[in-house]
C-alpha cells in the first residue's frame, strides 16, 4: 500500500510581514486623513492636525523611499514606528503635554504664527533627510552598518558636501520643529536636549565604522566638510 505525505509548508517570515505592511501603511494613510481634517476645520485643535500629518507622512515615507532606494534592506522596521521605547515615549509625552496645556491655557495652543514657523522647520527637516536618503542610495540604512558591504562606497556630493551627516540634521531640526508646532516648552526643551545626546552619540559610532571601511578617504572627507549637528564634532582623531 502506498502511504501519502503531506508535507507541510510553513509561510516564511516575509511571507507573515506582508500583511503588517499593508496595515500599518493603511493606518498611516488613515491618521494623515484625519490629521488634514482637523487641519482645515477652525478647531481648537488645528495645530494637533498639522502634526499629526507630518507625523505620519514621515514615517510613511521612511518606508517608501527605503523601498525605492535599498529594496535589499527593506523591512517592516522601515517605517521606523518601533524605533525605540524611548522614542515611543517622548511622542506619547507630547501628546498629553499638548492636551493638558489644551484645557489649562488654550490659547496656548493657538499661536498659527509660533506653529507654523515650526511647520516650516519640519518640512525642511523632512526634505533634507528625504535628499539624503535619495543621495546616499544603497549606502543608506536604518541599521548603522559595522560591516563594509563590497558595494559600499563613500558618498560625498549633493547634500553630503553641505554636511557628513544629513539625514540626522533634518531629524534632528525635524523632531525640534513638530514641538514648537505644538507650542510644548516643555517637551521643545526635553526633545532638543534628548535628540542632542542621541546623534551625538550616535555620529560617533557611525564614524568609527566608516574611518574602518574607508580609512584615509574618510578622514579627509571629514577634514574640509562638517557634521551639520549644532556643537557635534564626531569622533576625535588622535594626530
Ligand atoms: C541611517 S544612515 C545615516 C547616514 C548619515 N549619517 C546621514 O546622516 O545622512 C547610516 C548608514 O549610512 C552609512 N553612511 C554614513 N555616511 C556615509 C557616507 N558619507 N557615505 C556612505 N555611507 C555612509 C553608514 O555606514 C551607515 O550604515
């Protein structure tokens, strides 16, 4: 008698992702629809809708132009929404600041002319990190590399001539801005001295690995062109 297998095919990792894709594009969609509805009402909550926008449009677009510009390193993180526990809660810290200064002082939350100077900084926070990422191309990557890739070279035109660091510039006046959007003091201190520490950081490690992959050219590439980053120097050279 024959026997028959059934041999059982479990969905592969990408395979389980693909829905997760969709629905977190759909929410973003879906709260940038909302975000531009309060926009254009004369709600006391009309700046809330500005940020809300940008919000999720930055954090679509983090997924779609990493999709366009280094497939390979596509991911559902590209979306960058689970960046960090800490990032989870400095947003979540500024949505309750901006409703308790709501029913405290409303008319707080009503100067258009403070919100949208801090418009302007996010949108061009937004358009320098996007110019860096579409500069940079497959060398860009969420996940900071400690391993030279053979296709990897050191990019130093367009936005890269300006600063070494681009695309943490524009978040980091990117983060500054969506706080001054929603007239937070308190979250525009806590932000701007939390983002501050995090680049620092975080130009520092990146620097290391990129003096380690490409040696002499780095370290005069890092010569004529600074970080961007206001007091950031990154890592120090011994002569
Ligand atoms: C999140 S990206 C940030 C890039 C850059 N720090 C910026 O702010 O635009 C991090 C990756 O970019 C790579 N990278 C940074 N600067 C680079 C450059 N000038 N040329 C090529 N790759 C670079 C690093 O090796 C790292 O893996």
């Amino acid at each position: 008698m024959q026997s028959v297998y059934f041999i059982k095919e479990y969905p592969t990792w990408s395979q389980l992702a693909e829905p997760m894709v969709a629905i977190r594009g759909a929410f973003l969609g879906f709260a940038f629809g909302c975000g531009a509805l309060l926009s254009v009402t004369q709600s006391p909550w009309k700046h809330f809708g500005w940020y809300v926008c940008s919000l999720s449009f930055f954090h679509y677009s983090e997924y779609l132009v990493t999709a366009a510009n280094n497939p390979k390193s596509l991911s559902l993180d590209s979306y960058l929404l689970n960046h960090s526990v800490e990032y989870t809660l400095a947003a979540v810290s500024s949505w309750l600041e901006f409703t308790i200064e709501r029913m405290l002082f409303p008319g707080m939350k009503q100067i258009t002319w403070l919100s949208a100077i801090g418009l302007i900084m996010v949108l061009i926070g937004e358009l320098l990190r996007k110019c860096a990422m579409l500069t940079a191309g497959s060398n860009f990557n969420h996940i900071v590399q400690n391993e030279k890739s053979e296709s990897h070279t050191l990019v130093t035109s367009g936005v890269y001539s300006w600063f070494r660091h681009p695309s943490y510039v524009g978040w980091f006046y990117w983060s500054i801005g969506t706080q001054i959007l929603l007239c937070n003091p308190v979250c525009l201190i806590g932000y701007t001295l939390a983002s501050w520490r995090f680049f620092r950081e975080r130009v520092e490690e990146e620097e290391y690995s990129l003096i380690h992959f490409f040696g002499e050219q780095y370290l005069e590439y890092k010569k004529i062109v600074p970080t961007g980053l206001p007091f950031i120097k990154g890592v120090k050279v011994e002569p």
